[in-house]
C-alpha cells in the first residue's frame, strides 16, 4: 500500500499496489470489497516462490543476505557497517548512511522514531500518526539509533496498534513534550556531541507539528485481525484506512503484513 500525504493537506491518499497497477483506495470507502490470496508468496528481493515470507516479505536465503533484513535495521545502534561487516556496504552507503531524523509523534500516544529524511512524511504515515514533529537531524542511522535509545528511557518507542485503530490519539502539545525531553536529556546528548562531534547532531527547533487525518468512515469497537493463511478470502465493507491497515466491517487486514502474496481485489 502506497500512502501519500498533499504539501498543504492533512488527509492521506492511498493506493493499493496489485502486480503493476496502483488502485487508489480513498474512493472505495463504503463500499463492499473482496482480496482473494491465491496461495503463493513471491520474495521481494528475488521474485522466487516461497512457502513461508521472512522479514517482511521475503524468502529465507534472502533473508539471511539482505541487509536490511539485519538486526541492526531494527536496532539501528547496533550497526556495525564500521566494523566492515555489513551484509551490503553499497546499500548500506545509500540508505543508512544518509541524513535521519529523529521525531515524536502521537498515534496512540506520545512516542518517539527515527526514520531517512527522505521517508518523511511517508514513516509517520505507515505508523497511522495524527501528529508528527521532527526534533532532530542526524548524518547517519546509526547516530540516530543511539538518540532514540537515549530518548526512548523517557518516551515510547512503540505503537499500540489496537488502540491506534480504536479511532484518532487525543491531541498532545508535541512542542512541550520536545521541549521537556531536550531538558531532560540534556546532559547526555552533549556527552553524545563530544562521542559523534558537533557536526552529527542538527536541532530543529522551528519545525512545524504535522497535523494527519487518515480516511476513516468507521472506526470498529472490536478489534478482529485477519489473516490471508487462515481465511484467503476476505470480503467485506471498506470503512476505512489506517497506517497499513485495511479496516473492514469484517475486521482488520495489516496489509505490510502480506507483502510478497499474491492477491487479487474485486469491487
């Protein structure tokens, strides 16, 4: 599912990726929809079939060569691209050791992330975000895994994703919680400067809060997960998008959950 965000909006536009055609899926809200998996998984790195999807989508040699497949992807303070035992260097020079940013943001509650200062707005997005401010730039992953670590002993670092589809996160002041933060890491993000040099941190203090409001004709009050091993058709009304998550009269499909399966959609 593809999610785009307008420069001067606040509702999410998605698009379901079938094969090589792009459905926009905002349309479809109300109406009835059926996604047919007919039984194959192809990896998303090399296309072959695979009985079981790891990682995210992918079959298990490439799994085990890819290195955003890694631990250190999930836990980006354990990279070791240094060490020179990253799985990809030329991959790793691309994408981790590009600009990041550090941001907190409020889907189902206060929470802080990192994320390539390209997948900005697109992260916040993934995670069903109302509101999302970038607090700091960092000149590779790995710094700002170290940040993240530090903040996440006063903020979390997950997103509750039953309460996230219960319906919008409750407004917080995302420039006071800035602000309370950077105070009270203080002291270890100056000690954090003199380890990385003065240059790996940039503040960004007169960022903006990113207001998002995702297409949602009706929020459930249960929550039911489905899952395309267990049910391969899944029909229902579409009543709404959330993050990366369908919401169906039925229940809800985590879409991301299933990359690499093949599925058909009817309207």
């Amino acid at each position: 599912m593809v999610a785009t965000l307008p420069e001067q909006g606040t509702v999410v536009s998605y698009q379901k990726v079938l094969g090589e055609h792009r459905i926009p899926m905002n349309p479809l809200i109300g109406s009835p929809i059926q996604l047919v998996y007919a039984g194959e998984i192809l990896c998303q790195n090399c296309q072959r079939k695979t009985k079981k999807s790891y990682s995210g989508g992918f079959c298990f040699p490439c799994s085990q060569k890819l290195a955003q497949c890694d631990l250190c992807f999930l836990k980006p303070e354990l990279c070791h691209f240094a060490q020179g035992t990253c799985r990809e260097p030329e991959w790793g020079e691309q994408v981790c050791m590009r600009d990041h940013i550090v941001y907190l943001a409020n889907s189902s509650g206060l929470k802080v992330g990192i994320t390539r200062s390209s997948q900005v707005p697109t992260r916040w997005l993934d995670q069903g975000a109302g509101q999302a401010l970038p607090i700091m730039r960092v000149n590779s992953r790995y710094h700002s895994g170290l940040l993240e670590v530090l903040f996440k002993q006063h903020v979390s670092d997950r997103t509750d994703w039953r309460k996230m589809l219960r319906g919008p996160a409750e407004a917080i002041d995302l420039i006071h919680c800035r602000d309370q933060l950077l105070t009270e890491c203080a002291a270890d993000i100056d000690a954090l400067r003199q380890q990385l040099g003065e240059e790996a941190i940039t503040m960004l203090a007169n960022e903006n809060v990113r207001e998002i409001t995702y297409p949602v004709q009706q929020y459930p009050q249960k929550i039911s997960s489905l899952n395309f091993d267990k049910t391969p058709e899944i029909a229902g009304q579409l009543l709404g998008i959330k993050g990366q998550y369908l919401i169906l009269d039925c229940g809800v499909l985590n879409i991301r959950k299933f990359s690499g399966y093949q599925v058909t959609m009817k309207v």
